[in-house]
C-alpha cells in the first residue's frame, strides 16, 4: 500500500532524412548510396536509399540526380581556295584547296565532353573564259568582273568590268573573277588582231 515512483528515461535516437543532388553528364552512369547503380541516365532520376542506423533507426537518403547535355553535332562551312579556317577547338588548318573534315573534341561548360564534327567547303570560283576572236567571255554568270592585261604586270583594264570584253590591241588577257565572297584569276588568253 505504499507509492512508488518509477522515473523514465527515453532517449531519442536521431532518424536521418537526407536530401543530396548530384549532376551527370548524359549517357554516364551513377552509384546510389545503397551501393545500387543506374547505368545510361539521359533525364532526372530520383532515387531513395533506405538504411538503418546503428542504433536501428531508419534512415532515408533521397539522391535527385539531374543530367548535363552531351553535344554530338555537325556543321558545314565554306571558304575560298587557298584561305585558312580555325576551327572551334582553336586549331587552324591554312592554305585549305580540298574540302576537309575536322572532329573537335570539346567540354561544355558542364564539364561534359562533346563531338563537333566540321566540315569545310571550297567555294570554287568559275574563271573559265570563252574566246571569239576578239571577244573574251567570263562563263561564270552573274559574278564580279575585272580584265586585266597579262602583259602588263596583270594590271586592271580601266572600265573593263562587264562579263565580255573585247580586245582592242594584240595581248594577253585574263578576268579576275569574284562570285560566293570569292575571287580567282583565269588563266590569260592571247588575242590577235
């Protein structure tokens, strides 16, 4: 019939619930916390690690992992004969007569590695000439003309741009050209009188 008291003691031992973000690069795979990996990720995954503590308490670790773009691109490019291009990797290729191809091997910015395939085009500028006689006609149509006289250091004929020209004098003559952004110079044509 007497009272007794009994004092309790409740420890609370800490449940864990712990939020993590990690980024990939497309395509990469990942390792979950819980030792369980996803392979080939291309969208955001959201993933729950259950464990127990050591005092047996659950815990929950939820991975959110988002995904960095991989670029695998092509683009074409045209220059004149003869000129330089420098390519998004920062190398430069000069004196470019045949079209060429060029893979650059980049990173974005999110550390991802990416394929820049580039293909350079020669604008070929038409300088074949038909001759008549007298008559020297440039075939490209709708061009930028200049005549010049191959005798004469190749020097410009003074108002001879129009896309016939006709000898006045015996010479050698040629046409520079300009069609695309581009200009080239035929080869000279001896006119006889």
């Amino acid at each position: 019939g007497c009272d007794s008291i009994i004092i309790t003691t409740v420890n609370v031992n800490p449940v864990y619930n712990i939020p993590e973000t990690v980024v990939v690069c497309s395509g990469d795979s990942y390792t979950f916390p819980d030792g369980s990996t996803q392979n080939n990720i291309t969208t955001t995954v959201i993933y729950t690690s259950n464990f127990t503590t050591a005092d047996g308490c659950d815990s929950i670790i939820e991975t959110t992992v988002n995904v960095n773009p991989v670029y695998d691109l092509e683009e074409t490019v045209s220059v004149c004969s003869g000129d330089s291009y420098t390519f998004p990797d920062g190398s430069t290729q000069d004196n470019i007569t045949s079209s060429v191809e060029h893979t650059n091997n980049l990173t974005t910015a999110g550390g991802c590695d990416s394929i820049l395939l580039t293909n350079v085009d020669i604008n070929i500028v038409d300088v074949s000439v038909t001759q008549d006689l007298l008559v020297l006609s440039a075939n490209a149509d709708g061009a930028g003309y200049q005549w010049i006289d191959c005798d004469n250091e190749n020097s410009p004929i003074p108002g001879e741009t129009n896309q016939t020209f006709t000898a006045t004098t015996i010479g050698n003559y040629a046409v520079i050209v300009t069609e695309n952004g581009c200009s080239d110079t035929s080869e000279c044509y001896y006119v006889s009188i």
